[in-house]
C-alpha cells in the first residue's frame, strides 16, 4: 500500500458540467475525508465518512456536491453544474480511528472550470 | 466551533539556523490532538508532529519540536537547524472526539542557503 491515491491529479472542466472525483484511501483506514484547498489558504472541511457512513457535512457545502463511500473503501465527490468559484485542490485524507491518529493525505486533484 | 490561527502568512530563516511559527486555537473541548502538518510546493501534506492534549510533555520529532501552552491554547512549532528540504506551508491543525481536523490558514516558510 503507498498510501492515499487520488484521481485525476489535474482536472480542467467548462462551467456547468459534472465532474467526479475519486479517492482510494489507506486499506485498513475507516476513516476518510474530504477537504478543499484554495491557493494560499488552509483545507477546508467538506465531509467525512466512517466506513461507509457519511458522519458530518460542512454547511459550507452546496447540493451541488455529493459524496459517496460505497462499501467503506474507496470514495467519490462529485460536483454538479460546475461553477468557477468551485477551482480549487481537492484533498482526500484518511485516518484510522483509534487513538485519534493524524490524517495521511493525497496528492489532491486540482479542479480549474473555465 | 473549533478555530484555528496562525498569524504568520510568511517567514524565512537562514540555513542551519532555528526557527518558531505560532499556532492558537480555540475550543471549549478538554481531550484534543494537535498538528503540524507540512506541504512542500506541489506536493502532498505530510505529518511533521502531534501533541496529545492530555501530555504534559512537549513533542519532539528530531529537528521539529513543540512547545505547547494549554492554559494559553498555544501551539507553537521549532525547527532547529533548518535545512533547504525544510522550505514549504506549515499548517497548524486541530482535532477533538474523532471527529474533522480543523486546519489554520498556513505559514510560508522560506529557508535561506
């Protein structure tokens, strides 16, 4: 296992389309996250799965952004009607959660909608 | 709600010499972890040290040390003996119950050859 794989690492889409992210975590973590990243600026929360349980989901998040875990493995977020202020890394995280171990991160996927 | 502050956008430091970026944050929680995470450009975050709210004791990872003030909810980061692979964002973050990690706006630290 080397660690959290995100796909794709580059993304450019036209405004109002449907992009789909995915994420394949650590194989033994239960915990998976999603977080967005603008340039200069700290991740932030989007959401987080249990397993496949989806526990919390910023306010922050539009219904134009969904997440899925299915069978607790791999994930995907997908974006709905693109919009441009939705360019941003997307980060994938996971955890295990004994022991509030740290989040071991991907590489992200960088969204550009033009 | 659980904030996180890191109030230098930017810093540099000389080869070899030591340098501190701060971290505060807010929570009314008694049982937390902290972080410091590390982002080189165009690569993936990595961990450089966590503190167990509960521990006296500050953290050490070789050159990365903490000093960690609970009374003050400060958390602050040292890097003895900065090398050139040292040069990226430092994020400063927080979690409590298992839950999200909640994530500072980052310091740019530059080192100096």
């Amino acid at each position: 296992d080397t660690g959290v794989s995100q796909d794709p690492r580059h993304k450019i889409t036209k405004r109002g389309q449907n992009v789909t992210f995915r994420c394949d975590p650590i194989s033994e973590h239960n915990r998976l996250y999603w977080y967005r990243q603008t340039l200069g600026q700290g991740p932030e929360f989007l959401t987080y799965f249990q397993n496949e349980a989806q526990l919390e989901k910023s306010r922050l998040l539009s219904d134009r952004f969904s997440a899925e875990r299915p069978k607790g493995s791999f994930s995907t977020l997908e974006i709905q009607r693109t919009e441009q202020g939705d360019s941003a890394m997307y980060l994938c995280a996971s955890s295990l959660v004994l022991g509030y171990t740290e989040a071991f991160f991907g590489q992200g996927t960088r969204l550009t909608v033009v | 709600a659980q904030t996180v502050t890191q109030s230098q956008p930017e810093m540099s430091v000389q080869e070899a010499e030591t340098v501190t970026l701060s971290c505060t944050y807010d929570t009314s929680e008694s049982n937390y972890y902290l972080f410091w995470y590390k982002q080189p450009p165009s690569r993936q975050m990595i961990l450089v040290i966590r503190q167990e709210a509960y521990k006296q004791q500050n953290a050490t990872e070789n050159r990365f040390s903490v000093n960690f003030q609970k009374a003050a909810k400060s958390f602050s980061l040292k890097i003895s003996d900065s090398q050139l692979g040292d040069t990226a964002m430092y994020f400063c973050a927080f979690m409590s119950n298992g839950n999200q990690f909640y994530f500072g706006t980052g310091t740019s630290l530059t080192v100096i050859p």
